[in-house]
C-alpha cells in the first residue's frame, strides 16, 4: 500500500512537470510531435530511475562518513552528469538502434532539473533512521528507485498528453500572437489544471 | 578502508574542510576513472571513410547537398547511400574525389549557376516613392514596410541581401541597381535563392543559356506601366519555341531548361525583349584590345 502510494503520488498527484513544474525545458521543447516525446519520455524513464538508484548510494555513501548535508547537489549533480555519460557511451556500443533514436536527447536529460529534483526529493523524502517516519535502508533504496521510476512515467504522461494536444494545434485556427510557445503554455496551464484534480486523493 | 573514512570524518572535524576536499576529489577521480574505461571498453569504431569524405567536401557548410553541413553529408554517404555527386560547391573535382573514397564511379553532376530573373533597372521599372526603411530585401517586403521603391510586386529590391547571402562572393550589386552573377565564383549552392524574398533568383545548368529575364505575373496593360521589359505573357515565344520548352502560367513565360536547346528563336520574337541569350551576349562582349591598353599605359 505504501508503495502504491509513492508510485501513483509520483505519476499524478505530484506529477513532476504539471504539480512541480520541473522539467519544463525538455517539456515544452520536444512535445511537439508525438514520436519524439516518446522517445524522451523513455529516456527519462530509464535516466530518472537508475539516478534515483545511483544518488541515493552517493546519499549512504556521504550519510556514512557524515558530510551529507552541504555536499549533497555538488555530489549529486556530478554523479548524475558522469552517469549519463557513461550510460550514453554504454548504450552506443550496445544499442545502436536505441542510440539514434534518443538521440540528442540522452545528454539533454543531464541538465534537466526533473532528474535533480527526483534525487534531492528522494532524500528528503526516505529519510534513513529508526524514527517512526524514517526508513530503513533497503527500503529507502526502493522506494527511491520506485519514486523515479514513476516520476519518469509521470513525466513521460505528461509528454504523450501535450504532443497530442500540439499536434491536432497544427491544424487549428490558432490567433498568430499565441501560435508555437504561448499557446503550448496555455495548454500547459490547462493539464496543470486538470491534475489539480488528483491532489488530495493520497 | 573504512578506517579511514572514519579517521577522515574525525579529521574533518579539527580542519573543517579536509572531509569535503578529500570526498570530492575521490569522487571526482572514481568517475574520471569510470569514464575513462568506459570509453575504451565501449568505444564504437567509426567509418574512417567518414572522415576522409568530409576533409575532401569543401568545407563551406552551405547545404546544397540537402543535408545539415559538410559532416552530416558525408555520414549520409557512408552510411545511407546518399549519392556522391551532390556537392555543389565542390564542383567534379569534389564529386569524384568522394566517389573514389567510396569506391563507385563517379557521376558527373552539371554544375548550376544562380540567375537573378529580374532586369527592372530603374529606368525601366517605374518607381513609386523611395524606401528608407533597414536596408535589406527581407526588411522591406514586411507587410506595412511598403515593398520596396518599384511599382512592380515582383522587381528585383536591389537591397542586396543575396549579395550579402552568397557565400563564395560571387553576386555584385550593378550598377543599375541589380544584383549580378559572376558565373566563375558560383557555385550553385543556392543561398542566394533562399535569401531572395522576392524569389527571384534561381539555379540552372551551366549549359543553359537562355532565360526568361523577368518573374512578374502582372497582366500586360498593368505590367506594361510598371516596367518597359516585364514578360506580359503574350505567349509568341509559346509559339514560336521549335522544342515546346516554353510555357506561360500566369502571364509569365518560363523555360524548361531539360526541353530547351538555346536555338534563341523566342529570344528573336519576344516583342518586350525580357528573354535573354546569355551565349549571344558573351559572344557580343568584345574582349579589350591588348594593343590598345599597352598604348594607354605608355
């Protein structure tokens, strides 16, 4: 039951684009046709995930020789740059397929502050401790892995819903002040809208 | 090595920022390090032909091939079988050097020059107030920025936004007020035919020679007022063409280089005399006397 509460909080209630509003960059950027968003939303799936696993062994790792708290986004930031680096150099020599149809995108994701933010709510979150709202080791280890995993569904949701909604735009009568960005916004603000409805629900 | 990690959380307590150097430089080594393996062990073996077709292209990143720069040509070469005769700047030595690299014959391309299809200068096309908005072509054609000085929608600016364009320096602004080509710099990469607002200019074989010189689609009466040269689509170059390689859509008559075969009959008929033999003119241009430049200089 808890883990279903942190995987449906991750996907609607806290969704990461339309309740945190992280990640708007990639977001508004590649939503305009339905193939690419799909594309980035798996590559955030797979980034977000494997950085939630990653920053919260970096997060032990400083827990245990006690330097957690002013080292944390220097530490988590370069864990998460090398770590798609590597995964990027991994996945070209493995997948060529997969590689070319990232693309551009793989790199991209490494300044986007959905993946930072995934790993610094992680830690906030799953506190390691004895207390009553502390979580023990193991299982702070998956829920945070489970919590990015979702995140990157949300996210991935969120980029299906939009590029729908831009691509059936094109062949609207939209007033030329509002057309590309300004209007992708409006809709932004309308999704954002319609989410508000899971808040409170968990 | 738990020790010491301890040993260095106690140490960090006496010097307050030895813990957070130390941690940071390890971390910073673990990943070096990481990356650098993974970068030999997964490193992905490139077409060397790659690199070599892009050192023989000749480096000006116009984009005639229809790819995004000399590099993404040559990968579209090497590795999707684009054609190897598509380097327009290059010329046949190019083309034939990529298709040596490629190991496939080569296929001669016919090298295509620009040609600005406008000769309103401006004491044949009539003028309807001076512009002095931003001095460029693409300025002037904004809706409310008045469309240039001619009367005529589709007269040549003469703001030089194409000379400006052409990569190779090989557009001039005349002296009457009209960009001209210098056949021996162009290349045929058409950046000028993107700059041009109007669309004025555009790309032909090198072995056409005979050209419709005007792109207006004004009917005669209103074409006969803006500009004493503009095609009125009278259709007797129609007629008279022995390949039919004429057509007039819209009161303008265009050529198809393929039919034509530069016999220069419509260039006898058109009553207006806006189709050009490019030939004929070169043959009329009489070279200066040597003789008669040596006695200048002494």
């Amino acid at each position: 039951m808890e883990l279903f509460r942190i995987g449906f909080g991750a996907i609607f209630v806290y969704n990461f684009v339309l309740a945190k509003f992280l990640g708007l960059c990639p977001f508004i950027g590649v939503s305009k046709k339905m193939s690419s968003a799909v594309g980035m939303g798996l590559a955030v799936i797979f980034v977000m995930t494997m950085a939630s696993v990653v920053t919260f062994l970096a997060y032990m790792a400083l827990l245990w020789i006690g330097a957690s708290a002013f080292l944390q986004i220097v530490v988590f930031i370069l864990v998460i740059a090398s770590f798609v680096q590597f995964v990027e150099m991994v996945v070209q020599k493995v997948s060529p397929a997969l590689y070319e149809a990232l693309g551009i995108f793989l790199p991209l994701i490494t300044t986007n502050c959905a993946v930072l933010g995934v790993a610094t709510l992680n830690v906030d979150t799953f506190k390691i401790g004895t207390g009553p709202e502390e979580w023990s080791v193991v299982g702070g280890f998956f829920a945070s892995a489970l919590q990015g995993l979702c995140g990157g569904l949300g996210f991935m949701l969120a980029m299906i819903l939009m590029s729908a909604m831009r691509e059936e735009l094109e062949s609207l009568p939209v007033p030329k002040a509002f057309r590309g960005v300004p209007v992708a916004f409006v809709l932004t603000m309308g999704l954002a809208l319609a989410f508000l409805g899971f808040s409170g629900m968990i | 090595m738990t020790q010491a990690l301890h040993l260095l959380a106690d140490a960090s307590g006496d010097v307050p920022y030895i813990g957070a150097v130390v941690v940071l430089v390890l971390i910073g080594i673990f990943f070096g390090v990481l990356l650098y393996v993974g970068s030999r062990v997964f490193a992905v073996d490139v077409d060397p032909r790659i690199d070599q077709i892009a050192d023989a292209l000749s480096g000006a990143n116009c984009g005639a091939c229809g790819y995004g720069g000399c590099r993404a040509y040559a990968e579209a070469v090497v590795l999707k079988g684009a054609a190897t005769n598509l380097c327009a700047p290059g010329g046949d030595e190019t083309c034939a050097a990529v298709a040596k690299i490629m190991g496939v014959e080569a296929e001669a391309a016919e090298p295509k020059v620009a040609v600005v299809h406008c000769k309103g200068t401006r004491e044949r096309a009539a003028s309807r107030g001076s512009y002095r908005g931003v001095a460029d072509c693409r300025a002037a054609v904004v809706p409310g920025a008045g469309g240039g000085e001619k009367v005529c929608p589709h007269g040549c600016l003469g703001l030089g936004t194409c000379v400006a364009a052409c990569p190779f320096g090989a557009l001039v602004m005349g002296p009457d007020g009209l960009p001209m080509v210098i056949e021996q710099l162009c290349t045929g990469c058409g950046r000028c035919v993107e700059a041009c607002p109007r669309g004025i200019i555009s790309l032909h074989p090198k072995s056409q020679q005979t050209f419709v010189l005007c792109s207006s689609h004004l009917k005669g009466k209103a074409q006969k007022e803006a500009c004493t040269i503009g095609c009125i689509g009278c259709r007797r170059c129609v007629k008279a063409c022995p390949a039919e390689a004429i057509t007039v859509t819209s009161f303008r008559a265009s050529i198809d280089d393929e039919k034509c075969t530069n016999c220069g009959t419509c260039v006898e008929v058109c009553p207006q005399g806006i189709i050009w033999s490019f030939e004929k003119a070169r043959a009329s241009y009489k070279k200066p006397d040597p003789k008669a430049a040596s006695a200048c200089a002494t």
